[in-house]
C-alpha cells in the first residue's frame, strides 16, 4: 500500500519508486497490506486498500528489483473469508513465487 501510494503520489512507477527506495538502502519489502488476497475478501475487509492484483504487481516489482519480500495473511475476520479465499491467496503467492524463481529473481521469503 504504502508503495502503491508513493509511486502515485511522485508520479513516477511502482518500479521506479522501488529502485529509488532500493538506491537508497531499503533490503526489503514486508508483506503488510496483503490480508487476504482476494477482491471479494478485501472489499469488505479492507476496502481502502490497494487490490489484489496491485498488491501482488508491487511484490513482482520488487523481486525484479532484487528486492526480497514477506506476506501476512489476515483471515476470518468477515463472513466472505473462507478456505476458497484462503487457498487463493496462497495460489497467488505461489505463482509470484515461481514467476520469480523463473525469471531468476528473489521471491517471497518465509519465516518462521
């Protein structure tokens, strides 16, 4: 979000913003504002938040970057937020994963 939010506000790219926060020493990104990434989810949840689409556009950006990032899930918070919606965040990160992983770039980072 916060990203997101800054690369508006300069005019300029999500990427571009990045780079900049990267030049000037930022290592990585972590995985707030993601609660669940799904639309249906987040337009009750959360409905000032960037969507899931710009979320996980933002995190692509970063690995392309060489950025590492982290993910948060939120869940059972609203009566949409289920298992379905649950497994499609997971699915979603698992593909900006293996897009990164092909694309020879850093991935979202797991911790313990």
């Amino acid at each position: 979000l916060e990203v997101f939010h800054g690369a508006t506000t300069l005019g300029v790219t999500v990427s571009d913003f990045i780079a900049r926060l990267r030049d000037a020493g930022l290592g990585s990104l972590p995985g707030t504002a993601a609660e669940v990434l799904d639309d249906a989810v987040r337009a009750r949840l959360c409905p000032d938040k960037i969507s899931a689409r710009d979320w996980l556009e933002v995190v692509s950006a970063a690995h392309r970057l060489g950025v590492h990032t982290t993910s948060t899930l939120m869940f059972g918070h609203v009566d949409c937020d289920g298992p379905e919606a649950w497994a499609r965040h997971l699915l979603s990160l698992r593909d900006v994963h293996v897009r990164s992983i092909a694309e020879r770039t850093t991935g979202v980072e797991s911790r313990g």
